[in-house]
C-alpha cells in the first residue's frame, strides 16, 4: 500500500488532515494514522481528480489541432484524470464501428481515463447496438439540421433513453452566419439562438444542456434537466476579450450574463463544470473564416483554484462541479476521496498562483484566451494511483481506460 499524508478534502467533511492509502488503483483506507509500503508526506491540499465531460479531442481527423496524446497530456497537467470525448470528429462518431476505433485509439494514446458521446443522427433509437454500446451519453448538435429534426430528433431519444442526452442548446433558426467584423457581430448572429431553443426543450431527467452561456438561457433550462458551465462563459465577456480568435459557440456574451451564470454554479443550480475544449491552431483562428472553439481542459482546474484563492468560489462547490457532480450525472463511482474509490486525485499549492503562459501548455493548438491570467496549477497528479503529471511534465504515456 502507497500511503499519503497530509490536508485532504473529504466528501462531506472538508479538508482534513489524514492519511490516505491507495491499493491497485483504488483509495483502500482513509486514516489518521496508517503505515505502508511507501510514505508520502505532501505540501498543499488533496483533491479529488476533475472530470471534464466536454472535450474535444479532434482524434480521428483533426491531429493538427489535437489528437488523444496531446489533448489528454493537456488534461493531466490541468488535474483532469478522465474526460469525455465529443463525437463531432472525422468521422464522426456515429455508429458501433466509428466508436470502436475511437476506443481502441484513446485506449492506445490517452494517459487519462475517458467516456465516449454517440451522436444523435436520425433513427439512432433504431439501430441495434442503441441499448448496448458503451456510451458515455448521446450528443445532438443543432448544426446541419433543421429544427424540426432537431426537436424531433431529441424527444425521440428522451423517450427511449436510459443514457443522458447532452444537447448543444441553440435553436437551429436563429443560429445566423452573417460576416464578422468583430467578435459581438458573433454573439448578435446567436443572441436568442439559446434561451430559444430551451424555451422548447421537453423537461426530462435524462437531458443535460451543454455550455450554458446567457442569463436568459439559465431561466428557461427545462425544470428537471441538468447543465454545465464552462470558464469561459463565468470569466470571459465581450468587454474584456475583444479578439476574434474568442469567437466560440455558443458566443461569449455580456458582463451580467457572467455573473448571473456564476451566481447559479455557486449556488449548484448549474451543477457541472466543464471546458468544452475546442482547440483549433491560430492559423485557423486567424484565417478569413475562422472556426468556433476555445482550448480549456488544462486551464480550466488552474482557474477556477485561482477563483477560491481569491475568495469568489467556495472550494466544497469547485470540488463538488469538477469531481463528483459530472461522475454522478453520467453514473459512474467515482470523484470522491473516500474508501473504495478510484484513486484519481491532485495536490495542490493553493498559495502558488501563477500568470499562465502559452509554453507550459500541451495542447497543439498552441494558443489560449487565458494568457496571462493568473492560475494556480496542480503540483502533482495521480490517476489510479498512479502519478502522470508532475508540475506539468507528463510522466507516464497512454494507459487510459473506457470509464463505461
Ligand atoms: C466546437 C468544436 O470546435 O468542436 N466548437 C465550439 O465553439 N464549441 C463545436 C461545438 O460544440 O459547437
Ligand atoms: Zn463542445
């Protein structure tokens, strides 16, 4: 047994000073005192690792903006031991046969744990594999399609699912692709494309909405849905990200859409946090038609720690939305440091609050809307026991497994 002492933030308890000992993979005891094979007395807190279920990691079709070593190095860095992997690749993942090769690709390159989303196409109720393939969730997109199908689309599947159905919420109508000239002619093409399309969401425990980002949206997510949020739309506004490069779906809107949205994570009426990393490379994003999408799943943990340093988030909340609120939504054991759990946890310098510069990242797409912005990064971070990321070097490749 591995056993690691020191500060510790139990579920339902806080922060703690204790031994923990990790056995194959698992948290095997949670002591005061404990002795085992190893000893480690750490510096700073005991997380529990995040789980980021909104990542794009481009793999197959897209190994210039990412591919699962780089987007998945880029997670352990940022304290995020297990990610789930959005189906809109190359191809996209559709079917038992794309999602299989996804599989056996993250499972050969991904150094943290990973769930696969299925995207909903039409007849997916249909198909044989619907109630058998491994599945982290569904994902409708409201690209390409009209609404009709959109809507139809998602009751169909609300009504036959035992998975979460995660919608990209913005109502296919009213999603206008007009030239941009700045980054708010973006957010002006989608101003009502969200609350829009949940104003006629079914209410069903088994739909979650993706990337919340307006204040409007917020009041109109059905009664029994859940959501997320990502950084970008807490901490980023088109006051102070002015750059097209930002442009990002859905659009980074005004100062009091941030604050009401993060006025509903503290309080967990938006229970989930997540990143929706989008890399894209800068020439891309510099080009004449530059694509939606921001990078984020390493500098998501940093930022939000900064947020409870500086006293604007509680940590039992970040704790909760990055750990054990994603792993409860999509079913799963796990996001907790208690007895019997995955050993996936983090240490943390609380005091260490860094500016983040473009070189300590992993991620291809080389660049981050973050620049500068101060953040506090993991120290050390261990998934299944096992240390991959250390003052952000990677110290182990692939050995990710399917959470489902
Ligand atoms: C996403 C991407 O790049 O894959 N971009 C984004 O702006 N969020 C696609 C999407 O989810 O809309
Ligand atoms: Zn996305």
């Amino acid at each position: 047994m591995d056993v690691f002492e020191g500060k510790s933030w139990i579920s339902g308890k806080g922060l703690n000073h204790v031994c923990i000992g990790v056995e194959d993979g698992k948290i095997s005891s949670v002591k005061k005192i404990l002795k085992g094979d190893t000893h480690t007395n750490f510096h700073g807190v005991l997380l529990p690792g995040a789980f980021d279920m909104h990542v794009h990691f481009r793999d197959p079709g897209y190994p210039h903006k990412e591919d699962w070593k780089s987007g998945s190095e880029s997670a352990a860095a940022g304290g995020v031991t297990a990610v789930v992997d959005m189906p809109n690749t190359n191809p996209f993942t559709t079917d038992l046969e794309t999602f299989r090769a996804k599989e056996s690709t993250a499972a050969s390159k991904s150094v943290v744990d990973f769930g696969l989303g299925v995207n909903v196409d039409q007849d997916l109720t249909k198909q044989t594999w619907f109630d058998t393939i491994p599945a982290a969730f569904w994902k409708l997109y409201p690209y390409g399609i009209s609404s009709d199908d959109f809507f139809s689309y998602a009751n169909e599947v609300l009504d036959k699912t035992k998975k979460p159905l995660v919608i990209h919420c913005e109502h296919p109508d009213h999603m206008h692709n007009n030239t941009l000239n700045q980054l708010s002619d973006h957010t002006q093409n989608r101003l009502i494309a969200e609350p829009e399309c949940l104003a006629s969401m079914p209410s069903s425990p088994y739909l979650h909405v993706a990337h919340l980002s307006t204040f409007e949206g917020l009041n109109r997510v059905p009664k029994l849905a859940t959501s997320e949020v990502c950084p970008h739309h807490l901490l980023l506004n088109l006051d102070n990200c002015k750059s097209i490069d930002c442009k990002v779906d859905p659009p980074l809107r005004t100062r009091k859409d941030n604050t009401e949205l993060y006025d509903a994570f503290r309080s967990g009426k938006i229970s989930i946090l997540s990143s929706d990393h989008a890399p894209h490379t800068v020439e891309e994003k510099r080009s004449d038609n530059p694509p939606s999408g921001l990078p984020g799943v390493e500098t998501m943990i940093p930022l939000m720690l900064n947020e409870v340093s500086e006293g604007r988030l509680k940590l039992e909340r970040l704790v909760n939305a990055m750990s054990e609120a994603p792993a409860n939504r999509l079913g799963l054991e796990r996001g907790k440091i208690i007895e019997g759990q995955t050993a996936d946890f983090m240490i943390v310098d609380m005091k260490k609050s860094l500016p983040i510069k473009l070189d300590q990242l992993h991620s291809r797409s080389n660049w981050t809307p973050f620049e500068n912005w101060s953040a506090i990064f993991p120290s050390q971070v261990y998934r299944r026991g096992e240390l991959i990321a250390e003052d952000g070097e990677i110290k182990q490749e692939k050995g990710g497994q399917n959470l489902f």
